[in-house]
C-alpha cells in the first residue's frame, strides 16, 4: 500500500477527524515505528507501519458503514441515556462496527434516522449549511390559520438555548389530511433541537405526532424498529446532497 499523510491515515481508522488528528500528530502524541512524529507532512504505510496514536496501536482503516433506521417513538437518539430510557443503540444487531446517530430525533418524534461512524461525512449533513432536504409528518392539535401557516413558509423567530431568538429557515408546508386534527407534510432545510414543535407552538399549536419520511434523496422504507444498509449508489447521492 503506498504511504499516505498520517492525518488521513487516522481519520480513515475512525479515531478522530482529519483536523482533530492534525492536532495529535502536532501534539506529539502519534508515532511511527517507535519514533514520535510531529510533522504534519508526514507519511505512513498503514499496512507496514507500526502506528500509536496516544500509546495505542492503530489497526488499519476502519470500514465506513452506513445504516438507515425507522426509529420508533420512545427512544432517545444518543449512545446511551442519564435516565435509562432506552436509545436507538438497543435496537442495532449485527452491524460490526461502532456506529453513531446523525443529529437526532427527540424522544416523542419517529422516522427515518441515519447511522454511521464516517465522522466527516456525518459533520457534513449536520452542517445547516448543507441544506439537505428532511421532509416529516406533523399531526397538530387544531387548525392554524393561513396566517401562522404563511409565517411558516416565510421564516419565523424560535427560542434556541441561550435564551436567544433565531429566524428559520423557510419551510415547504403542504396539508395532506383535513381533520380536526390535521396532518401536514413540512420540509425543512435545517436541523434545530425541536424545531417542528417550536415552530408550530410559535402560531399556537401543539404538535402531537412528527415522523421523518424522507432525508435529502432518501425514503423511509423499513419497518418501526429495523435498519438496513445503505446501497454504494445512496452513499453516493447523500455525500452529492450535502456538498
């Protein structure tokens, strides 16, 4: 295997992201064959070398997966939870590798979530500046007005933690089922904690049912509870949305 940037080679074992492995190599905390390297031009054989980054040895690149999941209501989306409530990590079997949600999905919310321990790729759709399409099913509580549903669609201040006020993004809202508690279809191109709820409770109305159905060219399409892997070709479309 010909010699790579010793960053690369890091950040493809999944230790850490290219810049956080910059600061390890600069921090004089990798060697190469028994000799500290803190040169950030430095190159390695990830298969002949014998690499340590903070006293450990490094077994080569890790293989990216990536997994879609219908996450079910009543679990949280961490690796694990203060109050022992169950997470989406409960639900993974058989996968082989640590992966790791992208964003999240509060406790009372459902749908389509991402999984993966690609770091850089998971920091990307993260970005609000990614702008990648995520499209949910709001039920509410009562029928907002065209006024509150015009403030929608045109960008309304929310509370973000810190106290302060910020404006949303527009948002495409459409009805897809009248009733006296009606079901909506709303895309967002950002990602805020709780952003849906806060927005409806901003025209006054509470949000009883949120499911995620789609994620930029992605559909939910497993059951409640289950994952499958994502194809070469969804990867690809994915990393392509996100640039």
């Amino acid at each position: 295997m010909p010699a790579e940037r010793l960053q690369k080679i890091i950040a493809a074992a999944g230790i850490a992201s290219r810049r956080k492995a910059e600061q390890l190599i600069t921090g004089g905390l990798v060697s190469v064959n028994g000799k500290v390297i803190t040169e950030l031009g430095s190159k390695a054989d990830a298969e002949q070398d014998h690499i340590r980054v903070n006293g450990k040895l490094l077994h080569g690149a890790e293989r990216h997966v990536y997994l879609v999941m219908n996450k079910p209501k009543g679990y949280v989306t961490t690796l694990s939870d203060p109050e022992r409530r169950p997470t989406v990590m409960d639900l993974l079997r058989g996968v082989g590798a640590r992966v790791y949600p992208v964003g999240r999905l509060d406790y009372a919310s459902e749908g389509l979530l991402l999984l993966t321990n690609d770091g850089e790729f998971a920091n990307r759709l993260m970005k609000a500046a990614s702008h990648v399409p995520k499209t949910y099913m709001v039920k509410l509580a009562g029928t907002p007005s065209v006024e509150g549903l015009s403030r929608l669609r045109s960008g309304l201040f929310i509370a973000v933690p810190g106290g302060r006020r910020v404006k949303t993004a527009p948002a495409k809202v459409h009805l897809i089922r009248e009733a006296n508690n009606p079901w909506y279809e709303v895309t967002l191109i950002e990602g805020r904690n709780r952003q849906i709820r806060k927005m409806f409770e901003e025209i006054g109305h509470h949000v009883e049912k949120i499911k995620r159905v789609r994620y930029g060219p992605l559909e939910l399409d497993v059951h409640p509870g289950e994952f499958r892997r994502l194809t070469p070709q969804e990867v690809t479309r994915l990393k392509t949305a996100a640039k």
